[in-house]
C-alpha cells in the first residue's frame, strides 16, 4: 500500500514536472504577478522548477526499490543442533528455551544450522539476543554455507556485547566489521552458529535486509514458518518521514 502511495507521488512528480512550460508558467508566474517577471525569466524558472521536480522524481523512483526488505525471525533452539551445543531452559527467553554450551561443557565445538531460502540478491545484516556473562563467555563463529570457522581471532569470530540479561546485539566479524555485512544471492543458504565459547548463550536470531530493522523476537507465525524451512518474509520498513529521505539520499 505504502509502495502504491509512492509510486502515485512519483507518477504526479513526473507530471507537474512534464507540463507544458508556457502553461506552468502562466499558472505559476504570470497568474498573481505579472508585473514582477519578465516572459524571458518566467520561462527560466519554470525550466529550474522542472528540473528540481525531475531529480525529485528521479530520486524517489529509485528509492522505492528500497522501501522492501526481507525479515527472517527464528528461535535458535529450533535450528540443527551438534553436540556439545543443546537447547537449553529459562523462564525469561523467547519461548523458554535457548542453545548453548553450559559453563565448563568444553569451548570450539558444536553448532546450529539453520537452512533457508533467501528470496533475493542482497546485504543481510544479522542480529542475534544473547546472555555473555564474561570475557569467556562471549562469542560465537558464524558463516554461511560449509564455509569453516577458521582461525580462533579470525573474522568469522562475532564479539557478542557482555550483559548478565537478554539483550540483542548485532553480528560483526573481528577485525571486520561491526556489524558485520552478509552478501547473499537469491536461493538457500545455510547459516551456521558454531559454538566458541562455553556459557554464550543465544535465544533467537533476527535476520534482515533493512540494516536500521529492530530486531524482534519470532512471531507464532514465524515460528510456524522456520518449522517449515520457510523463514523469509517481505515486509516493508516504517516510513517515517527521516529514513525515507535517508534512502532517497542513500540512493543518490
Ligand atoms: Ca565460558
Ligand atoms: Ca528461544
């Protein structure tokens, strides 16, 4: 609905900016002043007023490619699960449970996969809630499709944000990025969380093309769907008024 509003905007853009120059002058510039221009100005500046309202137009065509972004919420206990990493109880995680290596159960072994059809050609960002206690309970590895975890400080290390309670933080990649950015084409893919470090714990994942999405915790509807191998979903970022200016002039 947002998009069509959009496109009509667009469309009348193009419009105003297409009308018969003489025509808008006249509405614009002789209507209420003919004394103040001459012809010759008046022209001039509808060719500037058309000009601005082409660019707009322009800009706010090639926005509307942005104003659609995949989200993609999953409960980490309901991913593919290698042992020593196992799902875990508390009251206070998104429906009860987590995975994790307990404290002491040993640190670079086991993981989660989680096999998905990503529906398009882009940059995924990836959130993830965590509990780090510690300095040594605080980070996972994560790749995409068998790709190994490499060194111990590499750049598939993602560094979770310390904090005693749930709390969301980004994925980045040591010595990489922070966050980290993940481009994907269309198709599967398998994202795999390989436990690092013992007593990390993780609830739930958020996965998004829309870098400024706030991550979410997996609807009813969500979790139905990652039961059914089927994560992805469209859905459309707020429109306020600042983040569409801000992929207006990220496009440009
Ligand atoms: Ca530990
Ligand atoms: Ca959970």
């Amino acid at each position: 609905m947002r998009k069509i509003f959009f496109i009509l905007i667009a469309l009348c853009l193009w419009g105003i900016a297409h009308q018969n120059p003489k025509r808008l002058r006249n509405r614009v510039f002789l209507q209420n002043s003919a004394s103040m221009c001459s012809e010759s100005e008046g022209i001039l500046m509808t060719k500037f007023v058309s000009f601005i309202l082409t660019v707009f137009f322009m800009l706010t065509l090639f926005s509307i490619q942005s104003l659609t972004a995949i989200e993609i919420a999953l409960e980490a206990e309901l991913g593919e699960i290698q042992a020593p990493a196992q799902v875990l109880k508390d009251k206070d995680a998104s429906r009860g449970e987590y995975i994790g290596v307990p404290e002491g159960g040993g640190s670079h072994n086991g993981w989660v996969d989680y096999e998905f059809e990503y529906p398009m050609n882009s940059t995924y960002w990836i959130a993830g809630k965590v509990i780090a206690a510690d300095g040594g309970s605080d980070s996972f590895y994560v790749t995409f499709d068998g790709e190994d975890k490499g060194d111990v400080n590499g750049t598939n290390v993602w560094d979770t944000q310390q904090g005693p309670t749930w709390h969301w933080d980004m994925v980045m990649g040591r010595n990489l990025a922070d966050p980290r950015p993940f481009e994907l084409k269309k198709g599967k893919h398998i994202l795999r969380i390989w436990m690092r470090e013992d007593g990390t714990k993780l609830d739930c994942l958020f996965i998004s093309t829309d870098r400024n999405a706030a991550p979410r915790e997996p609807t009813d509807k969500d979790v139905k769907l990652q039961k059914a191998g089927k994560g992805a979903r469209y859905v459309e970022p707020k429109l306020k008024l600042t983040s569409t200016w801000g992929a207006i002039k990220n496009t440009y």
